[in-house]
C-alpha cells in the first residue's frame, strides 16, 4: 500500500515519527484501524486520523470528531488514514511503515 513518510517542514512527518496511508476499500481502513488501537500501547501510537470519517483517535480520549474541512477532513475523497508514534518511539530505527 502507498504511504507517505517525511516531508519537506518540521512536522512528525519529518521526523519519521507519522505517515500517511491511502487505502483502497473502507473495509481495510477499518480493518487497519482496529488492529492499530487494539495494539496502540504496544506499537507506540498516540494518534489516527480517519479523514473520511471525519475523526481521530487517541488513547486519552477515544474517537471524537472533528469540523469538516477542505483539506480532507470528512471528505470521502480524502481516503488516507494519518497515525503518529509516540515521543518514545521516535527513535525507534526500524521504520514506521514497517511497524504498523
């Protein structure tokens, strides 16, 4: 599956520490979605982003949602799902595509 790492600004892309993964069927963002919290504490996630949706996730709060905007958020064409690692796992050397 396609997915973005890095990026041109300071941002936990740049930092290696989030990516961007477009997905083709809703069924496997879902699927990608539930085994990533289910497995959160272990693989060090501390967000998602479910832009169709229009919500995010953290482990504190759970899935709430958010305003609707042109950069994707509640979009149906914005078929990529965004997660960060935690500070911890920032330095963690095997990359984060790999991880998940």
């Amino acid at each position: 599956f396609p997915v973005t790492i890095g990026g041109g600004s300071l941002s936990t892309h740049y930092f290696g520490a989030a990516l961007d993964w477009r997905y083709n069927t809703r069924a496997s963002a879902m699927n990608a979605m539930k085994e990533m919290v289910a497995h959160s504490q272990e693989w060090g996630i501390q967000m998602i982003v479910d832009y169709v949706a229009g919500t995010v996730w953290t482990p504190s709060k759970g899935w709430r949602r958010q305003e609707p905007n042109k950069h994707g958020m509640g979009q149906a064409w914005a078929k990529w799902l965004h997660v960060e690692t935690t500070k911890n796992m920032w330095g963690v050397k095997t990359p984060l595509a790999n991880r998940l």
